[in-house]
C-alpha cells in the first residue's frame, strides 16, 4: 500500500483529503504544520507528499527545501496546494523542488487524487487478480465512484453552508479589532489573526465547491499576507479594503452558494488615466484576476466608447488633460445604461476634498497612488462579483 504525508493546518481540508485518499486505498498521514511534516516523513516514509504551502512556523517552500536536502526524499513525489495570487510563492516552491502545483481555487478533491495517481500511479494494494478483476470491471466501479463523489462533495456543502454565519462572524470580529487597533503592534497581529482566518476559509470554500467564494477568499488571503509581511502598507486604504472585502464575503454567503454560479464570471473593463504606468498597472493587476479590460489615455475618447457600450467596472483617474476624472464620471452617470456601472477613482489626490468631490461625481471607490497590484485586485472583484450576481437574470 502506497502511503501518502499531508501536511496542511486546516483541519477540515486535512480530513477530506485523507479520507478521500483513504477510499481510494492510499495510507495517509496527517501533520498540521511544517515541523511536524518533517518529523513524520523521516518516520512514515510517504511516496508522496501533499504540502500547503501558507503553514505556521514553517512554510511550504522551506518544507520542500528540507524534503530536497534529504536523500531518502529527494526524489519523492510533492504535491503542492497554493494559492492562485501567490504567483512568487508558486515560483519558490516550483525553485525549490515541487513536482507539480495546484491552486485551491481551481481544483476539487478529485483533481488532487488524480494528480496523486499521475504521479505515483494507484495505491499498490490491490494483488494482480484482483486488479485484473477491477479492470473488468472499470465502467461499474467508475459509475460508483462518481456517485460518492457527489454524495460526498453534498456533505461537504452542507457542513460548509451550516458553518456560515459563525465564520462570518468570526471575520467580522476579527476585521473590526484590526480597525479599532491603536498601535502597529497590534494592527499586525490582529492583520495576521485575519489572514489565517481567511486562509482557511480558502480551503474550506474549495473543497467543498464554493468557487466565487474562494476566489474572492484567495485574493483577500494574498493582500493580507502581503500587508502583514510589509507592515508599511497597513494603512487606512489597505483597512479600508480588507473592510470592504469581508462585507463583501457576507453577501458572497448570500448569494453565491448556488451550485450554478461558481465559475468566475466574465468582465469588460475600462482603464481611464493618462499615465501609461499607472494604466499598466492597473491592467497587470486586473490580469492577475483573469479580470479582462481594456485602457485608454483619453478621456474624450474614453466617454464615446462609454456611450456605445456597456461595462461592468471603470477605473479613472482624476487629473487628465481635456476632462477631469470627476466630470467623466458625472456625464458618465448620465448615460442610462451606465447609471449603476461601478466607479472607482485612482489617483494621488488623496485629500478628504477629493475624496468628497469623488462621491458627488457619482464614484463608488478611490484608491490613492501608489497602491497594491493585490489591494487593487481585491477591489475589482468586489465590484464585479457584485454587480454580476445582483444583475438581472
């Protein structure tokens, strides 16, 4: 019997991913951080290794890097589980010696056993005529299969919706003590409570097929990580989102638990700023979230294609030559069909008279250069999960 190490934190990830392993006749065993992991492997001699890499005290990657420098684990097959944000974290764990990487919120239990069996082929525990028996067999058991895996994926949901309204009150709590949070010390530790709350959140939407919402956990997860690892960029924007992002999480609760709508849904979005920087910044960020846009440096010829069609998002800036942010938008909001499109203002004004004149113009955000890729990426899938979901069917 081929035995399989996991090493993740969260404990209801852990169990689905053991017993599912379980039902497919793998050994598997359990460690809850990245110490642990290294203790067990030395003991249980796993063929393969499933590792998370967001771990207290130890990470993934250091977790690999160790696996590596051991002989007896330098060749042994390492599943990595990240996030879809975490795209420098991906490379080290990929630099490190990770032999295949897989983001929560794109795969399903069933993606990580079949990876599992790509790598290190099926359990071993099955004799040689019982495997030919098996073959014969194949249409049946893969019939069965298919429906534990739907009866499975069904308690999975259920225990997850069940748990709903504790989790987002815990979230609330925890993003109101960061607000209320007086001195650095304790901003980065009620940052990081937050994080870690939000991480398993992750795991939890994502196993059990919650895709918007673990999407949108993953974004939030990565700014949080990022933010507390760079502990300048804790400030009242920053709050301000993570705020916004947790709010944002109680509506998700509400209207993204439908088994039809997890897939991300598509966007068009329009870039207004006359700066070519800030214009590639804003698209590199909405390209981080598969977000599509397009982004122009004139206003003038940014209110035509306004007024010929329709978009889901529009970012702009305020200074720009021949029309202002501000009076873009108000003849923006005098469109029909874009009097609810949100609006979100980027700019280095960043006084509270901008901020005013922002609201008046009909604006639903502001975001003060130079901002976060990930802050910025937050607030986008915010505005367009929201507006996608409360549009009409």
């Amino acid at each position: 019997m081929k035995k399989i190490l996991i090493i993740e934190d969260d404990p209801i990830v852990a169990n689905v991913y053991r017993n599912k392993l379980a039902v497919d006749g793998y050994q598997t065993e359990v460690a809850a951080d990245g110490e642990t992991g290294l203790d067990l492997m030395e003991t249980f001699q796993p063929n393969l290794i499933i590792v998370d890499l967001m771990l207290p005290t130890l990470s993934g990657v250091d977790v690999i890097r160790e696996a590596r420098s051991l002989p007896a684990f330098a060749k042994t097959p390492i599943i990595v589980l990240s996030n879809t944000y975490l795209t420098n974290l991906v490379q080290e764990a990929w630099r490190a010696g990770a032999s295949k990487c897989l983001s929560k919120t794109d795969c399903a239990p069933k993606d990580v056993i079949a990876a599992v069996r790509q790598l290190i082929g099926d359990s071993g525990s099955m004799p040689h005529a019982a495997a030919v028996q098996a073959a014969e067999t194949a249409t049946i058991q893969a019939s069965q299969a298919s429906v534990r895996d739907a009866e499975h994926q069904s308690e999975l949901r259920k225990t997850f919706s069940e748990n709903l309204q504790t989790t987002l009150y815990s979230l609330r709590a925890a993003v109101q003590s960061l607000v209320k949070a007086s001195d650095e010390i304790t901003r980065l530790k009620q940052v990081y409570e937050l994080y870690r709350q939000v991480h398993a959140l992750n795991g939890n939407a994502s196993v059990a097929g919650f895709g918007l919402i673990s999407h949108m956990a993953s974004a939030l997860e990565a700014m949080l990580k990022e933010i507390y690892e760079k502990s300048k960029n804790i400030n009242a924007s920053t709050i301000r989102t993570a705020v916004n992002a947790v709010d944002f999480l109680g509506f998700l609760f509400e209207r993204g638990m439908v088994a039809g709508h997890q897939e991300i849904p598509s966007s068009n979005i329009l870039v207004v700023d006359d700066e070519i920087i800030s214009r590639r910044a804003i698209t590199y960020a909405l390209d981080k979230a598969k977000l599509k846009s397009i982004s122009l440096d004139d206003p003038l010829k940014a209110l035509e294609l306004v007024t010929a069609n329709e978009y889901d998002l529009i970012f702009l800036d305020v200074d720009m030559p021949g029309m202002n942010g501000f009076e873009l938008c108000t003849k923006i909001r005098a469109l029909p069909h874009h009097k609810k499109t949100p609006v979100v203002f980027v700019t280095s004004l960043t006084d509270f008279d901008s901020r005013t004149n922002s609201t008046m113009a009909g604006g639903n955000d502001f975001i003060g250069k130079p901002f976060l890729f990930i802050e910025l990426t937050v607030k986008s899938l915010i505005h367009v999960f929201r507006k996608k979901l409360t549009a009409p069917a």
